[in-house]
C-alpha cells in the first residue's frame, strides 16, 4: 500500500534544522514495515540525514556551506530575488530534495544519532512544503 501527504513545516531562519519530530507529529502513525519518502517542493532548500545529538553540527554545516558557496560573488546572475537566491539554489543542489528512510517495527529505522535535517538556504524561506511518501 503506498500513503502520500503533503507536509508543511514551520517557518524557519536560514541554517540547518531537525525537523524528524514535526514530520512524525503531521503523519499518521506508521506501518510496521515499509519506506518513507520525504521530497521537498522547493529548490532553495533541501533536506538530508545527519548527527541529531550536537548543535555544533548544525552549525558547522551552515559556516561551511557559506564558505564553499558565498553570497554577492559578481559573477552570479541570478540576483533578482536576493543575494541569498542564487546560493541557495546551488546549496540545495549539492544537499538533495529528497531523503528515504526504512521503516521497522512501526518507527524510522534512524541511527541513534541521526535526524533529518531542513536544509533552509534563504534568509527567510518561508513555510516549507513536503510530500511523504509512505511505502508498506
């Protein structure tokens, strides 16, 4: 049996934020065996599955993703939504807008420090939306 819901997180500032409990609290509970697929509707962010314990993973990712894709460089051309745009496209490019987790024994078969992250690569992305895709 394949499930689909369209999830919509809160929204937050740029970075990288766990959001495994706010898309378990919008699904219905889950089977005990199967797949869930996350897809996000947007291409200025992205999602992806890392440490769910530190903080200072988090924070980490956001200095480096910044360092390797910086804002105003004079030869991006895309600039009429912002300077945050065009890096944020290419930010969500090289994270992914998808993620598939195993489901078992009726819960994500994550690993103990792991947790899906919102990749949120504007300053202010807004509400997000999410398609879950639950496969039994």
């Amino acid at each position: 049996m394949i499930l689909q819901k369209e999830l919509i997180l809160v929204p937050r500032k740029r970075g990288f934020h766990l959001i495994t409990t706010e898309i378990l609290e919008q699904l219905e509970t889950l089977p005990n065996v199967g797949l869930l697929h996350l897809f996000i509707k947007h291409t200025s962010a992205g999602l992806t599955i890392n440490e769910n314990a530190d903080p200072s993973v988090r924070v980490d990712f956001e200095s480096v993703f910044n360092k390797m894709v910086p804002e105003n460089e004079p030869f991006l051309t895309h600039t009429i939504e912002g300077s945050d745009d065009m890096p944020a496209h290419i930010k969500s490019t090289l994270v992914g807008s998808s993620v598939t987790i195993p489901i078992s024994n009726g819960r994500l078969n994550l690993g103990t420090w792991q947790g899906i992250y919102l990749c949120e690569f504007r300053n202010h992305g807004g509400r997000r939306k999410l398609v879950a895709t639950v496969y039994s």
